[in-house]
C-alpha cells in the first residue's frame, strides 16, 4: 500500500470517526458478549481444575461399610497409577453453641491431598486445636482462640463397642480454612441434630483414636495437567477406578473373610470354652451325685444297724419282761398266799376283836351306868338339901319342882339300875367276872397284835420283792426307754440324713437344669452367633471419583448451563452485531465511489484502492474485537464467576484468555466486516473510473404494491405515502432494523421468559405440587404400629396439621431404559393424597387426576424424556429389585426431579407384598424459620423411629438460591440484549441519516419544521421498529422455547411461562432503547447543515 | 424601500485561530419582480449570500430587509417558517426526492405551505403535463431541474433562489432552465435571484451584482434584458 493512501485510510478514520467508533462498537459488542459467554464456561471448570490441582484434591476416594485399614492401603498403592494416597478420618459431631446445637463434619487436617487453604489463623498443631471453615465463625459468633465443645457420633469399633472417634473434647479454634472437598454450601446429611451438617471442620490426627481409617484419598498420576472437567480426564479416572474396584473386590473378600475368619475363630473358642465347661459341670454334677449316693448308702447301713439293734434290744427286752413277769408273778402267788393267811389271820383277828369290842361295849356301858348312878345320886342329894333349905311354905312352888326332878332323878336311877343288872348278868353268862374283862381283852388284843404282826411282816417280804421287782421293771423300762431314745435318735439322724440327701439332690436337680440351661444359652448364643457370621455381609467399597461430589457436580453443572445459554445468547447478538457492521461498512465504500473512481483514474489497481477500505474494516473490527475481547473475557466470565461465586467457595477465579474463542469471534467479526468490504469493493471496482466517478444514479423510486390498491392508497395522507414509499425504498436496511430489533426483542423476551421459567418453576413445584411442609423418614427396622405411632405423635403436635404415610423408594425402569433417578411414591390413603401432593395436567390445571389401582401417574419430565403417554406400558424395578409392568394412567405436572406415583393396592398386587409406609408427610401451620428448625429437631429427638427430617422450606431456600444466581445470570443478558439494541437501533439511524442526508437538508431548505423532519425520517423507524418488535415477541417465543430446553437438566422441568408480562417487557425495552436512540436522532438531524443540500453528489 | 435590501452584512467564518470573511460589508437592494443574476468567481461569497437570503445561514452582523422584514434577526423556527412561506429555492444538482415522483416532489413542498399553486398546474406551466408521475430517476437532467424549479414555485414564494441552475447541465437545457426561469419572472411577476460563475449570463438579468472577495462591488441594472435565446456562451 503506498504511504499516501496510508495516510488516506487514517485521515479517513478521523474524519468519520463516528462510523469507525460503531463499527468498533458494534465489533466490541458482539465480539465481547460471544467471546465472554463462551468463555465462561471453560473459565469455569479452569477455575475449579486449577483450585483442584492447586489443593491436590483427590481423584478417587475409597469408602467402605467397614472402614479400612492398612492393608487395603497397601494394596491399593500397588496400583501402578495411583501417585499418592492418604488415610483419613471424618465423624459427623455436634457442636453446641449458647442457643443451638449444629451437626458438623470434622475430619483429619490432610496432609498431601485435599489440602486446606489457610485465610486466617494457622493449621493445628497441638491435638487439642482445630480450624473450621469461614461460614462457621460467622454462623456461631466465635472467634479465632475459642474453645468449643465436640461431641462426635459414636461408632463401632472392630468389636462392635460404640467408642469415639476423638480423644478430644474440648478444640480451641485456630484458624480458619477452605477445603477442596465442600466448594459449594451443601455439607451432606447426617443421622445427627437436624440432620444436616452445616460446617466442616478438622482436628489433627494426632486427636483421633480409632481402629480403622474412614477414607482413603487417592490422586492419580499424571492428570494434573488434564481439565478436571473434561472427558479425558473422566476417561483416565474411570479407568483407574476399575483398577481401583478390583483391587476392592479381592480387600472386600479378603476382609470378609478375615472378619468371618475372626469371628467363627471366637465361636470356635466360645463353643471350646462352652464345651468344656459343659464337661465340668457334668463332672461336678455327676461327683455331686456319687456323694449322695455315698451318703444314701452310708444311711442304709445305718438305718439296718438301728433296726438290728432294736430288734436285739427288742428281744433282750423282751427276756427281760419276762423273767419280771416270772417274778410278778411268784409274787402275785406269793400275794395270793399271803392274802389267804391274812384273810384267815383276819377273820381270827376279827373275831377277836368282835368279842373284844363286845367286851368294850359291855364294859363301856356298864361303867357308863356306873358313873350314871353316881352322878344321879349326887343329883339327888343336891336336890334334898335344897329342899331343906328352903321354907316349905314361902316356897312350896319350887319345893315341887325340886320334888318333881327328885322323883325324875330317882326314875332314872331306879331304870339305871335295872340296866346294871342286866349287864352284870350278860357279863357273867361269858363266863367272865365283870372284872375279868380287861385283861381277858388285853390277852384278845396281844393274839390280835401278833396276827397282824405276822402279817405285816409277810407282806413286807412280798412288797419288798414286789418293789424289786419294780425296780427292775423300771430299770428295764428306763434301759428301754433308752435303747428306744437311741434309735429314734438314730433314726432322726437317718431322716435327717435322708432329708439332706433329698435337698441336695433337688440342689443338684437344679444345678443340673440351671447348668443345662446355661449351657442351652451359651449355645442358643453361639449358634446365633454363627448365624450372624453367615448373616455378615461383604463389605462395602465405594470408590468415588470428584463426579460424586456434590459440590464439584453442581458446580459442573451449572457450567454447563451458562455453556447452555452460551450456544444461543451470544450467537444471536453476534448475528445481529455482524449484520450492522456489515451495513456500515457496505454504506461506507458506496458512499465513496468517487473517490474509487479518482484513485482507479489515477492508476492505483483493485487490491490497492480496496485495501483501505479493508484497512479501516480491519482497523475497526481487529481493534473492537481486541476490546472485546480483553474486556468480554474478563467482565463476564468474572461477573458470573462472582455471582457463582456467592454459592461457592472457590478462592480465586481463574480468567483465562481463550484463544479459541478469540480466533472464532475475531474471524467471525472480520468475516462480516472485512467479507462486506471486500465484497462492495469488488461490486464497485467492477466499474470504470468515469462510471464511478459520476455520482452513483441515485436508487430509483419505485412504486409499492399498495399503490396498486388505489383504494388503500389514495386514503393515505400524503406524509404516509412518502413514508410507505420509503420503507420498500432501502430494502436492506428495512431488513437490518427489523432483524436487528427482532433479534433484540426476541433476546429479551426470551431472557425474561427464561428468567420466569426459572424462578416460577420453585414456588410452582413447592407451592402448588408439593403442599406438604415436612418429610419425616422412618427407619428401616421399625414396625408397622411404631409408624402409626409416630405418625400419631406428629399429627398431635399443634404446629403439625395434617399428616399421610407414604412409601418413598428409589425405583429404576427397565423399559423404557432410563439412568434417571426416579422415586416411587405409594400413598397410604390415595384420597388424601392431593392435600399433599396435586396430581393435575399442567395444561388444564383443572383436570385432578385420583391413583386408580390398575395403573400409575408419571410426571412429565420423565415422561417426555422417555417418551412415554399415557396408556404406555412401563417396566418398573423396585429397591429389592423386584421388576413388575404397569400401564400408565396419566401424566402430571412436576417441575423438579422425578416421580411415579401408585395406588397401595396396586402396589400389593404387583409386587405381591404388603407395602411398607417409610416417610410421613406432614402440613404444618404457618410457622416462623426458628419454629421449623424447633419442630425438626423436635421430630428428630425420637431416634428409635425417626432417621431424619426434611423441611421443605429448606430444600426450596436451597434451589431458590441456585435459580437465584441464575436469575442474576438472565439479568446480564436482558441488559445486554438492551445494549444491542441500542447500539443497532443507533447504528442504523446514523446509517440512514448520512444515506439520506442531502435529501434531509433539502427538506429542510424547503422550510420542513424540526419536528417534521424527524417525522419524515424516523416515522418509517418506527414502522420498522415496531414490526421488528412484534416479529421480536414471535421470535422471541420460539428462542425462549429453544434456550429452556436447552438449558433444562434432565432433573427438573422449567415451568414454562410465556406471560404477557414478558412480551410487554421485551418490547417495552426495546421501545426505551429505540425512543432514546430517536431522541438522538432528533438532535442529529437539528444539527443538519442546509449547505449539505447544495453540494454536489459524491 | 427596496424588496430586499441587504445592508452593510458581515459573515465571518471562524476557523480555529483563522477568520474567514465570507461577506465583508456587503451591501445591494433587489426590487420586487426582478431577476437578479449574481456572479463572480468562486469563494467571492456570491453562495454565502444566497444562503443567508435563503434563510439558511445567519448573518454575523448587518440587516437583510426581504418585503420591509429584517430576516437577520429571525431564528430556528421563524427562520424555518420564512423558508417555507417565502422562499423557492432551485438547487445546482436538483435535490429531488428520489423515492418520490415528479408530482409527489412538488406536493413535499406545497403539502407544507398555506398559499400554495396546484401542483399539477405548476408541472404544466414547466412543460412536465406528461411526466408528472415519473419517478426523477425517469427524468433527464432538464427536466428534474424542471421538477425542482416547478417545487420552488409552487410554494408561491416571495423569492426564488437559484443557486447554478444550470451546473449540471447541458447547454441547451441550462439555456431552457434558463429561459423557464425568465418566463416565470416576468409572468409570474415574482422576484428571482440567480447565482452563476458564468458572466456570460449576465444580459439575460435586470440587475447583475458582481461579487469579488465578499463585496458586491460593481451593481448594474439593464433596463432591456436580453432574452436568453440570444445569448450565447
């Protein structure tokens, strides 16, 4: 290029500076917006690969059911690709703070891989210090150089005893770190507290004692330098899982059968020990029993001496009575005799005795009579000397008396003696003087004495014997008595004896059972023991690779939506931006034809004269897209990183120049810049320089189709036919502002829409689909009343207003094939079930539909992903893998995840069991945040039922913060979509401006008002900005349409809402951005210079 | 009172440090229904001039008198207003509205103005009775100057101003542009000023003003115009 026309091409920059300014513009845009939408995703994942290789975060994580231990590791490092492993361990804890307990996951400070990054404080090194993560001081309100208070879940150890994991309690808090393990707020659930862990924070290991490693972390060898996030890398890592899993299949066995091996080694030694004591107690027993056979003997042969005894003492006794009786009875003869002699000895002595008495009596009476008469006598003396003493005259009276007893005395003495004679006589006819009579009784009396002298002594002879006798006899009976003692002595003793055998026997009766029962127990329990060893089940691994975490997958994810919308937002704009640039430069070579013409009349050839004009194409779009570029890679990967960034914990973000995309926007751009250029050069060189130099023949006038409507055309005012006329004058410009506005309205509506779609697809899915408030889950062990129970226990509950039991289980389809996850929900009562969950057709939210028992209802996102309508049939496997086919009922609306629901019947009938309700459903009334995490915890204090419980308002907090950010994302887009049109709308209103400038300042030479003018030219502006617009709306329908399903993961269904709202939006934005830019055609076309009219056509 | 008195006007032209005087104390009268031919060479300022009797320049000092009005004083809407009610104005490269045809070109200026001719009659009056619904792009040179001075005059203006009518045209066209000009001078009685570097032309005017670095320095009038069929050049 020669240097004048150099200096030509950047004079020419100067001068129309402005034009150059939106080609730039425009570029800058276009370029910008494509290149910093595409780039954001890569941005992105580089942004998480380099926090991952910077932290040397894991590759592959091994879990298992059984912990693991060195062993494993050591196999494990046999892996020839694995570069580095380390052990860790993680226990979910408590931690209680002035007002709450929160649930957190501490594990060990790694050392090699997942390293921490350190934001305040250092790392621990005594054991009883920790760090946690940010979050954690800000949640809890403690400082750097706090202590807290860990309380660990228990675990089993090897020998099934519950023991922690720390040895630690009490942590002072040192600093403050971010781990590569939780990069988004999501920290897992866990059986503790509310059941959802909220922070992370480690302990050094030096504070852990336990038996196993609860992880084990693997980085693999030479994938440092691959994208964490691309397929080779996925490639790589599956590869070495493999490696990974088998080395898990022969540990999993290995460890099965070390841990079967342990355990029948301690049934084995049970079952010795158990035998053995068996023997024992059998030998026990059996001595047991030989001693009371012994001592049942011993008693025998003592009892037969008793009785041997006895019986010799009996006979001996007996002897011995007899003699006695013998004796008694010589004595009794000797008696008989004695009683004879005494009876005739008596009889002697008796008549002795009666003469002697006869005697006695005679002498008696006669000495009686005797004293008689003596005494009478006397009497009668007494009796005459009274009489003579007294006066027989005075006292005749008594003188009578004692006359009278006078006479008495002297009857009495006279019949007196009367009686003497008599006895005198009775005593003479014995023979025997009356004085004879004493000594003849004393001599009677000595007969009599000697008698019974005699007899006396004859009976003491016999009482003496007799008393012998007695005496023997009592001696006999005493010796008796004795013997008899003796032996019943024995014989109690014997009893007694007998009596302690029979109790030792019942004793050992009962040591036996008891021994027998024991023994029955210990084997009962070994033999469950043995029954569990073969119940043990094969441990576990889970080999997980960063895809399984779930910050590292949301992350991803959401890459992959912002990739998404990348495909179509940018594309549009840099569409639209093209087209622009395109016009302006095409305007640009035609409006300097004569200038071609002079250069090619002066000798300069094609590829000269062209080059300036490419020379200021390539200016304007190499500079723009430079611009663009350095400004769009960074701005816009970093806004949206940022606004990520609120979700994630990721230091720092990594921006990257993308030189893919770069070369595409920057080719793109030239394309349509530097193609148009050289495309209007290359019409215009065409021409001779004579041709070229003459003004252009100004395009023709034409008439329009509607001229020939006259009927049309003659109402129409005479300003309107100008304008209609103009319309279908510049036809290409007519399509750049209806496609330029078109693209700009249908950006916009379709970012509304999208936003829409997004942010009502929550309040959608948890507002009118999911009524229920709360999921409680049931354990697995529990029985069927306990369920009752507990749903009896929330539905008392004030807060709780209304409760159903349901069965929730993970279910696959075999047919058609889906990868999907897919919960089975089986409602206990299928009527109630709609005050839970509305089963409804999203088109006509009228149609309820009710869980019939002959077929299912699939929401729709399934549906539509498989393909499946309604009267399909399915294939569906349940969690025990039990496959059944079902036809399908209906389809009903569902925005989030995926769920087949099943009528209980229907249920029982295919799987052919009782279904078992695992969750409870439950409404609460309205209640406060703090009252919900109150009930939660509530719920969760019964630990036997209730394995975890899940606000809804919690899940919604979570997705609303997702679709939050990517509301944010829209916003961007929307305001870029304004820009665009701004800077369209502006572009093409210069455009049409300086095309038609000669005819504006002849106007208004010809005395046209201000007003219209404008009139005259942005009245066909707005025609065509308005079928733009509404063209726009239509497009914008079909984009919004394209990009949703797009952007939507197969999980979840964007609740599409194409509102009037977002119509009116989007053209009402347009419309802003078109009035501002007429106001700055008004203005432009004020600063019209008339003397523009007098020139001549260049 | 001359129709237009131009007095004593100044037009300076500033260029960064550098002012140009355009009209430096330039001073001439033009009487109602004359045709005025204004010539000199170019930048004399004869263009300068038009345009502020045109009303679409300003004056940086002097009064411009048209019909007893000083026009100098007008701005923006009342200088627009004058435009539309008082002036034609017949440019070198015609300034038609392509997109319109000859009949719609004159109706642009007559839809604005109150006492308007009938389009149609003015196109007659020009000899376009056949063209009328042509486009310009149909049209020879003469005759879209035909369209444009029959647009000048429709509007019935006070003044027509012709700024080299015949630039672009060919002898004899410029010559029956020329002759047309005359005709609707002396017919229509209406007051035409000419601007031309061509002197030649000067026989055809009543009054020539004669422009040389932004003076009007020589002002003749010619009691007996030559047609212009009689002049050659």
């Amino acid at each position: 290029m020669k240097k004048t026309l150099i200096k030509d091409s950047f004079r020419e920059i100067r001068y129309t500076f402005k034009r150059f300014l939106s080609i730039l513009l425009i570029v800058f845009l276009g370029v910008g917006f494509f290149a910093g939408v595409k780039a954001t995703s890569p941005d992105m994942e580089k942004t998480l690969d380099a926090y991952f290789d910077q932290t040397a975060a894991y590759d592959i994580e091994v879990l298992s059911t059984l912990g693991l231990k060195d062993e494993d590791i050591a196999k494990l490092k046999e892996i020839e690709e694995i570069e580095n492993l380390e052990a860790s361990y993680s226990v979910d804890a408590l931690v209680h703070t002035d007002s709450k307990e929160i649930v957190v996951k501490v594990s060990s400070v790694p050392e090699t891989i997942n390293n921490l990054t350190l934001l305040q404080g250092k790392l621990p090194e005594a054991k009883q210090e920790c760090v946690v993560e940010e979050s954690f001081l800000e949640g809890t309100g403690y400082q750097i150089g706090d202590t807290i208070t860990i309380e660990p879940e228990m675990l089993q150890d090897e020998e099934g005893n519950d023991t922690s994991m720390l040895t630690e309690t009490e942590f002072t808090i040192v600093g403050t770190v971010q781990s590569p393990l939780y990069i988004s707020h999501s920290r897992g659930s866990s059986k503790l507290g509310s059941g959802k862990i909220k922070y992370y924070l480690f302990v050094p290991k030096q504070a852990i004692d336990f038996p196993f490693y609860t992880e084990l972390y693997m980085t693999v060898k030479d994938v440092k330098q691959l994208n964490t996030a691309s397929d080779t890398y996925t490639d790589t890592i599956s590869e070495i899982k493999e490696k990974v899993e088998a080395v898990g299949e022969t540990r999993k066995q290995e460890r099965y059968d070390e841990i079967v091996a342990e355990a029948n080694q301690k049934v084995e030694d049970a079952q010795k020990t158990l035998d053995e004591e068996k023997q024992k107690a059998e030998t026990e027993l059996s001595d047991a029993e030989k001693q009371i056979a012994d001592a049942k003997s011993t008693i025998e042969s003592s009892k037969a001496e008793v009785n041997s005894k006895e019986r010799k003492a009996n006979q001996e006794f007996a002897s011995a009575e007899q003699k006695l009786q013998e004796a008694k009875e010589e004595i009794e003869q000797g008696e008989a005799s004695l009683q004879e002699a005494k009876k005739q000895a008596e009889t002697k002595i008796t008549e002795a005795q009666t003469k002697l008495e006869q005697l006695s009596t005679l002498q008696e009476q006669y000495t009686k009579i005797t004293s008689g008469l003596e005494t009478l006598q006397e009497s009668l003396n007494n009796i005459k000397e009274q009489i003579q003493k007294l006066d027989p005259e005075k006292q005749k009276a008594e003188i009578a008396v004692l006359e009278k007893q006078q006479k008495e005395l002297q009857a009495q003495q006279t019949t007196l003696q009367a009686q003497k004679k008599q006895i005198e006589t009775a005593i003479t006819s014995a023979g025997l003087q009356p004085d004879a009579i004493a000594s003849t009784i004393a001599t009677i009396q000595k007969q009599i004495e000697t008698a019974n002298q005699e007899l006396t002594s004859k009976e003491t002879l016999l009482n003496n014997s007799k008393k012998e006798i007695e005496t023997q006899e009592k001696a006999l009976q005493s010796t008796k008595k004795q013997t008899q003692t003796q032996i019943a002595n024995a014989r109690a003793e014997i009893e007694k004896g007998e009596q302690e055998i029979a109790e030792n026997e019942a004793k050992l009766e009962d040591a036996r059972k008891e021994a027998d029962e024991k023994i029955a127990d210990a084997q009962t329990k070994l033999d469950d023991a043995k029954d569990k060893i073969k119940q043990i089940e094969k441990p576990e691994w889970y080999i997980l690779t960063r895809e399984e975490n779930q910050g590292y997958v949301e992350y991803l994810q959401d890459a992959d939506r912002i990739a998404n919308i990348g495909k179509v937002f940018p594309i549009v704009f840099f569409v639209v931006a093209a087209l622009i640039s395109l016009t302006s430069m095409n305007r640009m070579v035609e409006e300097q034809r004569g200038e071609i013409g002079t250069l090619k009349a002066l000798g300069y050839n094609k590829v000269q004269i062209a080059s300036k004009y490419i020379l200021y194409a390539l200016l304007a779009t190499v500079i723009g897209s430079v611009l663009g570029m350095c400004v769009g890679f960074q701005l816009i990967p970093g806004i949206i990183i940022d606004i990520y960034g609120m979700m994630y914990t990721i230091p720092e973000t990594v921006i990257e120049f993308n030189t893919y995309y770069a070369v595409t926007g920057l080719l793109a751009a030239l394309l349509c810049t530097v193609g148009a250029t050289i495309y209007t050069c290359v019409k215009e060189l065409m021409g001779t320089p004579a041709k070229l130099m003459r003004p252009k023949a100004p395009k023709p006038g034409k008439r329009v189709l509607l001229e020939k409507i006259p009927f049309l055309w003659s109402r129409l005012k005479f300003s309107q036919k100008v304008t209609v006329r103009n319309i279908f004058r510049y036809k290409k410009r007519f399509l750049m502002t209806i496609i330029g506005v078109m693209g700009c309205t249908s950006l916009i509506v379709a970012g509304f829409a999208l936003r829409d779609s997004v942010t009502s697809m929550i309040p959608s899915q948890y507002g009118e689909i999911f009524k229920y408030d709360l999921q409680v889950s049931i354990r697995d062990d529990i029985t069927r009343e306990q369920i009752e129970e507990e749903a009896e226990n929330l539905q008392a509950k004030d807060s709780v207003s209304d409760v159903i039991k349901v069965n929730m289980q993970a279910v696959t389809m075999e047919e058609p094939s889906s990868n999907q996850d897919i919960q089975l929900i089986v409602p206990e009562e299928v009527d109630r079930l709609q005050d839970f969950i509305v089963l409804r057709d999203r088109k006509k939210p009228d149609t309820v539909y009710s869980l019939s028992d002959t077929g299912v209802i699939l929401t729709e996102k399934l549906a539509t992903l498989l393909d499946i309508k309604v009267g399909d049939t399915i294939r569906i496997k349940n969690s025990d893998d039990k496959e059944v086919e079902v036809t399908v009922d209906a389809i009903t609306e569902n925005y989030l995840l995926h769920y087949i629901y099943m009528s209980p019947n229907l249920y029982n009938t295919l799987y052919g069991e009782n279904v078992r309700y695992n969750d409870i459903l439950g409404k609460t009334t309205e209640l406060t945040e703090e009252k919900e995490t109150k009930l939660a915890t509530e719920i969760l204090q019964n630990k036997d039922t209730v394995s975890g419980v899940t606000m809804l308002n919690s899940t919604q907090n979570i997705f609303e913060e997702i679709m939050g950010n990517m509301d944010l994302v829209v916003w961007i887009l929307i305001i870029a979509a304004g820009l665009l049109a701004f800077t369209v709308l502006y572009n093409l209103s210069n455009v049409n401006i300086s095309e038609r400038i000669r005819e504006l300042a002849t106007i208004k030479v010809l005395g046209f008002y201000d007003k219209e003018v404008y009139n005259y030219v942005t009245r066909e502006t707005v025609i065509l900005t308005v079928i733009g617009m509404l063209l726009g709306a239509v497009m914008g329908y079909f984009l919004s349409m394209f990009i949703i399903k797009t952007c939507e993961l197969d999980m979840l269904m964007f609740d599409v809402r194409m509102s009037a709202v977002t119509y009116v939006l989007g053209i009402t934005i347009t419309l802003v951005f078109a009035t501002i830019v007429n106001i700055a055609t008004y203005f432009a076309l004020r600063k019209i210079d008339m003397i523009e009219s007098l020139k001549s056509v260049e | 009172m001359s129709y237009i008195e131009f007095k004593d006007v100044v037009k300076e032209y500033k260029m960064g440090e550098v002012s140009i005087k355009a009209l430096n104390h330039t001073n001439f009268t033009i009487e109602k229904g004359e045709l005025t031919v204004i010539v000199g060479p170019s930048g004399a300022g004869k263009t300068t001039a038009l345009n502020i009797l045109g009303g679409m320049d300003t004056v940086t000092s002097g009064k411009v008198l048209i019909d007893g009005k000083d026009i100098s004083t007008y701005k923006g809407k009342a200088l627009t207003k004058y435009r539309r009610e008082d002036v034609g104005f017949v440019f070198q490269f015609y300034n038609l509205v392509q997109n319109l045809t000859a009949l719609e070109n004159v109706e642009l200026a007559t839809e604005i103005c109150k006492d308007s001719l009938s389009p149609k009659e003015i196109l007659k009056k020009v000899g376009l009775k056949d063209r009328m619904k042509n486009f310009p792009a149909q049209l020879s040179g003469g005759e879209q100057q035909r369209v444009a001075i029959a647009r000048a005059i429709a509007k019935n203006p006070k003044l027509l101003l012709c700024d080299e009518p015949t630039g672009a045209l060919d002898y004899n066209t410029g010559k029956q542009i020329l002759q047309l000009l005359q005709d609707t001078a002396r017919k229509e009685n209406m007051t035409v000023v000419i601007i031309t570097h061509n002197s030649s032309l000067t026989p055809m005017a009543d009054k020539v003003i004669r422009f040389k670095n932004g003076e009007a320095y020589d002002i003749t009038t010619n009691p007996n115009p030559t047609p212009i069929q009689e002049i050659e050049w």
